[in-house]
C-alpha cells in the first residue's frame, strides 16, 4: 500500500446536510461518516491510489464487482446499475496550449453519497464545494443525486470552455478572405478538424451515458434535471456538426482554387501550343537536311515562308478569340 499521508493529502471528504457543513479528514480504517443522515462527496486524485482505496472499501464491505470496477482506471463513459448504487465512467476532455488531452473520471452514486476516482490532480468542482460551504441554491437540501448533476452540468460547461477556444481558432478558417491555398493552410484546417471529432466523441459517449442515467431507477424524480443536460449536449453536438461543415467547405474551396489555378495554367500552355505547334511543324519540314528541295533554290523561299508563318499565326490567334480561349 502507498504511503498513507500521501494518499490523505490526496483526497478530501465533504460531509453536509441542510444546516451544517463540514470538511472531515481521512481515516485509514474508514471513508464513511456515522451519520448516516448527511450527504458525503469523497474525492480521491491520482490513480496509483487505487489500491489504498481498495483497502478502505473492502473494509467497509462494498461490492467486490464495484471495486474492482474502480480498479479498472480505463474505461469507455458508461453507466452501471447496481442494487443500491450507480456506478458512472467518464473521460473529461482538457484544453490547454492549443492541444487536447483527456482525463478518465469514475464516480459511485446513492442517495446518501458521491465518491468520485480522478486521474489527476485539480479540477474544475470547486464552484461545487463553494456553494456547499456557502449553502447556495439548493445543493444542501439535495442528497448524493443532485450533486452527481452539479458535477456533469460542471463536466458540460468545461465541454463548452474548450469547445468556444476551438471556436474561437477557427474563426480566420471560415473566413473565405483568409484562405491561403497552401498545404501548411490544409495541414491546419484537418488539425482543427481532429480536434471537434475528439470533442464530439466525448459529447456523444456524455450524451449517450446521460440518457442512461435518466433511466436509472435509483436516481427517481432527480433523473429529470439530466434532460438538461442532454440536451446541452445536443445543442454543443448541434453546432460542432456546423462548424464541421464549414471547414469540410473550406477545404473544397482551397481544391477548387488549386484546380482552377490549374486550369488558368493548362489554358495558357494550350493557347501557346495552337500558335506554335505549326509553326514548328514548317520549322521542322525545311530543318531537314534533303539534298534536293526545290523551294531552298527559289529567291524569295525565305520570305514566303516567313509569309506563311505569319498567316498561320494571325488564323491560330482568330480561332483562339472565336472560341473565347482567352476568356
């Protein structure tokens, strides 16, 4: 087992009900207050704890299918309905220096509680604890299911934090003024896109685990805040959809320039070739090297031919305009 102080400072233990609040410390023999009257939320940070966390819970006689469902630190977002709790696997989605990473979250719900495995350290709950410290809204008055919706709608909203910076960098993308038909312009545009599919993969498998939880027989008439919720997804899935589009749009856009400027180049060559093709075809003819021509003893070859190249020319250049090629 890990070093006992380490895994205390890891961790927290948040026990309330309507009238009090209180921060407990950790106990090696037990997580579990003997009030069973309040609502307690045990937070652990750092996989590498688990087996210390399994000691407590074996010694606090939890299902042996819970743990080691806790011990599993990878899984997909599900949910699992036991007896007389919940358990919920999520992957939260982190932003930072313009590159996506994700974080694997796991959380075991009653009436009476909320105990919570993240993978690292630092969250963003803390507007959580404040308003069960300062007892806003009705949190304290709620037990362990109105919690587990404070924590996805908080999972949500930082969904929505790194979906508007992603947003926000792709705004010169759907700016047809800023297209650069380069393969560096390319390169960024599916880097940008990468990122809205790993996004909209976290949001479906959410979603997806959401809708679960709206069935859940444990959770009652509490499963009616997590259509909210599902529907937030949707909206964020609604509009990742969009602007998926929009840069499937650009990059058409930036082959149809490349093709046209092709186009523009291959009429140019042809328009050359028409003009000069003959020209090098009369060329080529008195080029060779025959002993008898009878046109190279004529006085007047030379400029009759330069005549006929000149003629050759000015009809090439007329079928060129008649046909529009310059156009």
């Amino acid at each position: 087992m890990n070093d006992t102080s380490s895994f205390s400072t890891n961790c927290s233990l948040l026990l309330y009900d309507v009238e009090t609040f209180q921060k407990e410390s950790v106990s090696v023999e037990s997580i579990f207050p003997s009030d069973s009257t309040k609502t307690f939320w045990f937070n652990l940070y750092g996989f590498h704890f688990l087996s210390d966390l399994k000691s407590l819970l074996k010694l606090n006689r939890w299902d042996d299918f819970l743990i080691r469902l806790f011990l599993d630190g990878d899984h997909r977002n599900k949910v699992i309905e036991l007896e007389d709790a919940i358990f919920l696997s999520l992957k939260t989605i982190h932003f930072t220096n313009k590159h996506i990473s994700t974080e694997q979250m796991m959380f075991s719900v009653s009436s009476g509680m909320v105990l919570s495995v993240q993978e690292r350290k630092g969250d963003y709950f803390e507007h959580i604890r404040e308003r069960l410290r300062e007892n806003k809204g009705v949190v304290r008055k709620k037990k362990g299911e109105y919690l587990l919706y404070l924590i996805i709608e908080a999972i949500i909203d930082n969904y929505a934090d790194t979906y508007e910076e992603l947003s926000t960098d792709l705004d010169p993308f759907k700016n047809f003024k800023n297209i650069n038909p380069t393969p560096d312009f390319v390169m960024e545009i599916e880097k940008n896109k990468q990122d809205l599919f790993l996004l909209k993969k976290a949001i479906s498998t959410l979603r997806d685990a959401i809708s679960k939880l709206e069935k859940a027989r444990l959770l009652g008439t509490e499963a009616n805040y997590f259509s909210e919720l599902k529907e937030q997804a949707n909206y964020m899935l609604d509009d990742i959809d969009f602007d998926l589009h929009q840069l499937e749009s650009t990059i058409n856009l930036v082959f149809n320039m490349q093709s046209h400027r092709l186009n523009e180049v291959m009429k140019t060559l042809t328009i050359f070739s028409v003009i000069f093709i003959p020209l090098t075809f009369l060329a080529g003819i008195y080029g060779m090297n025959f002993k008898y021509m009878p046109e190279l003893d004529y006085k007047y070859g030379y400029f009759v031919l330069i005549g006929v190249m000149f003629i050759v020319t000015l009809i090439s250049i007329y079928i060129i305009k008649k046909k529009n090629w310059f156009d």
